[in-house]
C-alpha cells in the first residue's frame, strides 16, 4: 500500500483535490463540503510534504501517466523546484483555507459555499498541476483550470462590481491563455513533441547540429527560425498577461479588491506565482538562455518593463485609500522584482527572482490575511475606516506591521533576504541604475506601507474602529503562521535560499543538485 | 511571394483572418456580448490552425478503413489459426508474425504490428512524428485533433461562465454595454 503510494505520488498530490471538488458540489451541505475540503487540502499538503522528502532523498522525479513512456505520453516531472513549489501551494492553501470560515460566512451567502469549496478546491488543482507537469499542453489545461476557477471565486465577491471585474479578468486571462496556446501549437509544428524536455532538446539541435533531411545533414540554424521566433513571443506575452506584468495588468487590481478577502488571501498568494514559475520553465527550460537573452533582448525587455511597472505601481498604490487595492498594485510592482531578477540570468540574479517568488507569496498572504480580519471587524477596507483600530485590534495591526515590514525589505524579514539577493546580482551585473533605482522603488513601499501603520496607531479612533474587537482567534493564529515564516524565512535561509539557488543552477545548465 | 505560395497556404491565410477579426472585436467592442463572440472566433481561428498543422497531404481520416476491417473479420472465420478479433495491438502483432509464415496477408493485423514496432523502435529521428504510411493508406496526424478536444471544451466552458456573468452583471446593472456600467460606477 506505502509503496503504491509513493509510486503514484506525483499524480496523487493532483488527483485528490481533483476529485474531491465535484464531490463537494455533490455533497451539497455546507459543513459537510467544509469537512471534505479541509481534509481534502492536509491530505495533498501531507503529500506534496512527502513527494519533497522523496525528491531530495532520489533525484529528479519522471512519472508516466498511464505508464505511456514520453515524448508519447504525459511525463509529470518532479524536482526539488516544483516539488517545493506545490507543498508551498498546498500549504498555503489548507491554511488560508483554515483561516476562510468566520470571513466566508461574512462575505459569501451560505447557501453558496460549498459552491465555494468545490471551486477552491479546483484552482488548487490547477495550480499544482501547472507545477508538476513536464508536457506543455498539459501547463494550458491545468492553466486554464486554475483560471477558470478564479474567474468564479472572484465573481463571489459581495458587491455588484464583483462580476465585473471577473469578466475584465476573464477576457484578458482567455487572450493571455490563447496565446499560450499558438505558442504550444507552433512548437509543436516545429519538433513534433508536447514534451518540455524533449522539445527543449530537439530545439536544441536544431540550433546546434541542423536537420537530417533525406539523409543529408543539414546547416545548423544559429539563429532559430522564424517559427520558434513567434512561438517564443505567443508565449512570453500569454504569460506576461497571466504575471500582471506592468502594462498587461490591468485586470489585476479590479480582481483582487471586489473578491471575497478569502479569495484574494489565496489568489495572490499563488496564482502569479506560477505563472511565474512556467514562465521560468519555458524560458530556461525550452528555449534555453543563450536564445532568450543573448540572440533576443529579452534582458533588455523585461527589466526595463519591470522597472516602469515597479514604479508606476508603486506611485499608484500610494494614492489607493482602498487598502485592497493598494495592496493589488504593490503586488503588480512585486512581480517586477521577480522579473528584474529572472533577467539577469545568471546565478544570483536568477536565485534572486526565485527567492523573491516564495517570500512575496508569504508576504502578500500574510498581508491579505490581516486586511481580511480588518473587513471582518470594520466592514470596511478603507483606510478612513481604518483609523486607531491599533488600540483596539492590536494582534491584527502588529500582523499588518510586520508583514509590511517585510514587504519594505527590512532586515530579518524575509523581503530582505530577495532585495539583498537581487541587489547582489545587479552588482555583478554593473547594473548599478537599477540597483539605485530598486533602491528609490523600495523607498515608495515605506511610503504606502507606513501610511497604514500610521492611521492604524496614531490616529483618533474612527465610529466603527472604537466598536471592533480583535478578529477571531482561527484568523489571528493562521495570519499569525504565515506573517511569522515571513521572519522565519528572514532568518533561516536555508530552505529558501538555499534551495533556489540549487534550482537556479540546474535552470542555467550547471550540475545536479 | 509567389501566388502558388499565397494560395497553397490558404488555410494559414484563414486562421491569420480570423484571428485578427476575434482579437479586433475583443478590443473594439464595448458590449459584453459582442466581446464573447469576439473571443470564440478567437479561439476557433487557434483550432483552425492545430488542425492545418496536422494535416498530412492525401492523409486521411486515422482510423482504420472498413474495406480492412472487414477483411480482417473475413479472415477471422476463414482460419482458426489465427486469433479473434478485439485484441490489443500487441496480441495482434504476435499473431501477425504467425499469419505470416503461412502467407496470409491480414492489413489489420500488420498494421497494428507496424504501429508497435514503430512505437518501439523509432523513437527518434523522424522529423514529422506521427506521419504512418501502412498498407499504402497514409493517415493525417490525430494528434492535434485530439488536443483541439480539449481546447474546445476549454472553449466552452468559458463562454458558459463568461455568459453566466453577463446574466449576472445585466441583473446588477440593468446593462450590458461597458461604457454605461463604467459611468453608473464613476457616479457612485
């Protein structure tokens, strides 16, 4: 039976939640859906904890779905990377979900919860799923699982312009999908394969060695071909649109501020994440570097768009009074550090931008969290309403205090630890206007972080915040676990750190870890 | 270009159209319900060109012809040697190998034990995958026929929810036209 298991355990870690789901819109009662879907997220948790254990003790990970060997069937590719990856989905996910009862009952009509389960329960699904396969149709199908399932949740939202503003993100996210889609076809057309690996080196030698035709070697293509040029393009900008990449966000802030706080906690903690992470994939993985950054300026392109997204996001997160919102637009700025760090492709730089993608999740989350226990309490996410509800919320607002120092990058938190990275590998880079300007950007943080704090403390007491009292004790302690690993992860690197850095050698083509 | 190059990649020409038409809608249009529609032709101008991709000239249809079949089933009450029909391919393959040295000629089976063997031993170097020539019929590739499956339902799924929101947001608002719903919002 063990074994069995831990045969099956890559496809397992997705399956579970997978069936789980339809079984909560069967299950049709509300607790009984609860039940499920808590038992549910621990179980694949526990999994995703095991399927890491198995990584780091035999390698690299193939299983073969149907026992179909690659490039004919669907290969699920584990390695330390995505493994941990999907335990910090998995995780983030049964906590959030463990956070979710008093604010759900708040933001969600009863009667559509188990609705809500079901739903959850399959965005997690999707987002694993993106982590843990090797075929690159497969990354579309999962991708659009996950996103079809936002779009749904972040329609839950309590007010009118809740649908709206899934709508918005529907339209944008199904071009952005689309676009993934041509990009798989054309590869496709080119190599004959579905398998990221085995697309990866047949382009490889396409590059390098040239095709047999008839029998005859043919001359190397240095350059790539055309096709490859706009598949290359097709996918960078469908997933650009899925990051919320500074001029291709606009769906973003809408969708994080009318979702049910629930929601947004375990959106933004996840879903660009990966998009990130599959963006990384297709990049290093099947296009390999020297194509991306050295033949193309992909470099050039993506740090100069991060730099403009991370200062116009920041400069319009200062002017939010919507504490949601303000935080959806420090999240688009985020994901320009990210990026600022994937394309310097080279080892710190690339360690950099992996780092930065676990401690922001953790960050933002945690962040979230505590502006759903303010909703709860105040019923109100904006900062008028906000004021002095230090005094009588303190847990909470120490929650806030802490995450946004590590969002500012203070040390011993661990938004620290990626800054620090990231300036490193600009350094190496001579690249000393970015680092200046990371540095300018990091003082706009201060900025629309501190303001909160300030109104939390320092200000008069406003009607609804003399009247609130300190969330429930299941939000406080969850919020409490995740803001506290953003200073565990401050302080204790090894995991974090040390794992992206491994993970950033095999991407570059060093060893093994 | 030449025309015969202009016109020889017509179906390209088609998907190219399409897309640009659906994209064009999606961006221009400010009724909800046009940028759906919109979005459908879209995503109908990708399956257009994951089916051109698997077209293979003079290919067709990848299953396996009714004047084989019924050969096949033929053969199957003619000799007891050989084995019944509905077996896997690689059943099929070993009484291939049987028929074989007594100089019956079964398509059917052959044609599996081809399959097998190019599943086995041709892993690689072949520049089009999926391109089988057996007994003289030449097969289009299934495979991005297959995947266009996938992509279809995906398709639908999202105008059902993309639709199911507009029901909801023309209850909320009394109005679909996104112009109207972005002043009702920029009033409040």
């Amino acid at each position: 039976m063990i074994e069995y298991l831990d045969f099956h355990l890559p496809v397992l870690t997705i399956v579970v939640p997978l069936i789980a789901a339809p079984l909560c819109v069967l299950l049709g009662a509300r607790t009984m859906a609860k039940l499920l879907s808590w038992v549910v997220c621990w179980i694949t948790f526990g999994l995703s904890v095991w399927l890491v254990a198995k990584v780091s003790a035999v390698g690299k990970i193939s299983y073969y779905l149907g026992g179909w060997e690659p490039p004919y069937g669907i290969e699920y590719a584990i390695d330390p990377l995505n493994a941990f990856l999907m335990t910090f989905i998995s995780g983030m996910g049964a906590i959030v979900l463990m956070y979710s009862g008093p604010s759900l009952s708040d933001e969600v009509p009863q009667s559509k919860h188990y609705m809500f389960y079901a739903l959850y329960l399959l965005c997690m699904t999707g987002l694993l799923g993106m982590c843990a396969t090797g075929d690159l149709f497969n990354v579309f199908v999962f991708l659009e699982i996950s996103s079809l399932s936002t779009y749904a949740l972040i329609s839950l939202g309590k007010t009118r312009r809740a649908p709206l503003a899934a709508f918005q993100y529907l339209i944008m996210g199904t071009i952005g999908a689309t676009f993934l889609l041509i990009g798989i076809g054309l590869l496709y057309q080119m190599t004959g394969t579905l398998n990221m690996a085995d697309i990866g080196v047949q382009l490889e030698s396409y590059r390098t060695a040239g095709v047999v035709v008839d029998g005859v070697q043919g001359p190397p293509h240095w350059e790539g071909s055309r096709t490859m040029l706009v598949a290359f393009a097709f996918l960078t900008v469908g997933l650009c649109i899925k990051m919320a990449v500074f001029p291709l966000h606009t769906w973003l802030p809408n969708s994080y501020t009318y979702a049910p706080s629930v929601v947004t906690c375990f959106v933004a903690a996840t879903a660009t994440k990966v998009s990130v992470y599959a963006f990384i994939r297709i990049v290093f993985g099947i296009f390999t570097p020297t194509f991306a950054f050295e033949l193309l300026p992909l470099d050039t392109a993506l740090w100069s768009f991060s730099l403009v997204g991370i200062f116009v996001a920041s400069i319009a997160a200062i002017y939010q009074t919507n504490i949601k919102r303000r935080l959806a637009y420090s999240s688009i700025a985020q994901i320009g550090y990210m990026l600022l760090g994937i394309s310097m492709a080279n080892q710190h730089g690339l360690t950099a931008g992996i780092v930065h993608m676990f401690n922001h999740a953790l960050i933002k989350g945690g962040l979230f969290m505590a502006v759903g226990c303010f909703a709860l309490r105040l019923g109100s996410v904006h900062l008028d309403d906000w004021r002095g509800a230090g005094k009588t919320m303190p847990w909470t607002s120490l929650a806030w205090a802490t995450g946004g120092l590590g969002l500012i990058g203070v040390p011993v938190t661990c938004g620290f630890i990626s800054k620090w990275l990231l300036l490193t590998a600009a350094m190496e880079n001579e690249l000393y206007p970015v680092a200046a300007l990371m540095l300018v950007s990091s003082l706009l943080a201060v900025i629309y972080i501190w303001q909160v704090v300030e109104v939390l403390y320092f200000s008069p007491p406003s009607e609804k915040a003399k009247k609130a009292t300190e969330a429930p004790l299941i939000m406080l302690v969850t919020t409490w676990v995740v803001v506290g690993a953003t200073v565990v992860f401050g302080v204790w690197t090894t995991w974090s750190a040390g794992l992206a850095g491994d993970a950033a050698r095999v991407l570059l083509g060093g060893g093994t870890p | 270009m030449s025309s015969d190059q202009f016109f020889g990649l017509y179906n390209y020409w088609i998907v190219v159209f399409l897309m640009m038409t659906g994209f064009y809608i999606v961006i221009a249009r400010k009724n909800m319900i046009k940028t759906v529609i919109g979005l459908n032709i879209f995503q109908v101008s990708v399956v257009l060109l994951y089916i051109t991709m698997g077209k293979v000239t003079g290919g067709t249809a990848p299953v396996i012809p009714p004047a084989l079949a019924g050969q096949h089933d033929a053969h199957d009450q003619h000799d007891t040697h050989a084995a019944p029909s509905g077996h896997t391919p690689a059943a099929n393959a070993t009484a291939a190998n049987e028929t074989v040295d007594h100089g019956h000629a079964d398509h059917v089976t052959e044609l599996a034990h081809e399959l097998a063997h190019e599943l086995t031993h041709d892993a690689t170097g072949d520049a089009i995958h999926g391109v089988t020539e057996t007994a003289g019929v030449i097969y289009t590739n299934p495979l991005p026929s297959v995947l266009m499956l996938t992509a279809i339902v995906v398709g639908i799924a999202t105008t059902a929810v993309a639709l199911s929101l507009i029901v909801r947001i023309s209850e909320d608002y009394g109005t679909i036209e996104e112009d109207e719903i972005l002043q009702m919002d920029r009033r409040q």
